[in-house]
C-alpha cells in the first residue's frame, strides 16, 4: 500500500483585496489550520497563497474575508498519487 498523504489538498489562489499584509496572513495560518508547505507572498493589493491542508474550505473562508479570491485550484494530491485525476 502506498504511503498515506498528511495533507491531502493542495490549496492554491490570490485574493485581491487592500492592505494586505503577508506576515499577518502566514502568522494567521499558522495559528489557526493544520497543514504544510505554506507560501504567502503579497503586496498591499494581491496575494497568493500556497498551502497543503484536510481543509481547504477552511482556507477558503478565512481568505474571502481579505478580499476578492480567484485563480482558486483545490487539487487533490492523494488521487494524484494513485495516478487518478485530482
């Protein structure tokens, strides 16, 4: 049996929003969901946001009350490594 993925999702998109902050976002990560492999890398107007996690809804959320989020790709890396589409 192949080896189990911590985290299953991996949760990318941007979010257009206003002063935003790219430390205030990864400490907000890290302090409130469990997963991996975060990447933050925003100005005051754009962000993106990297991230393996069980819950992207989650991320989702917390992310919608930044600002406008698009490019949204929720890739399942546990279908992936069964060789299915994810």
């Amino acid at each position: 049996m192949a080896d189990e993925i911590e985290y299953r999702y991996d949760t990318q998109l941007l979010i257009d929003g206003k002063d935003l902050d790219e430390d205030a976002i990864f400490d907000y990560f890290t302090e409130n969901f469990v997963g991996d492999s975060l990447l933050v890398v925003a100005d005051e107007d754009v962000a993106k946001i990297h991230y393996h996690t069980n819950e992207p809804w989650k991320v989702l959320e917390y992310c919608r009350t930044l600002g406008e989020i698009y490019d949204i790709v929720v890739e399942d890396m546990d279908r992936q490594s069964r060789g299915l589409k994810g």
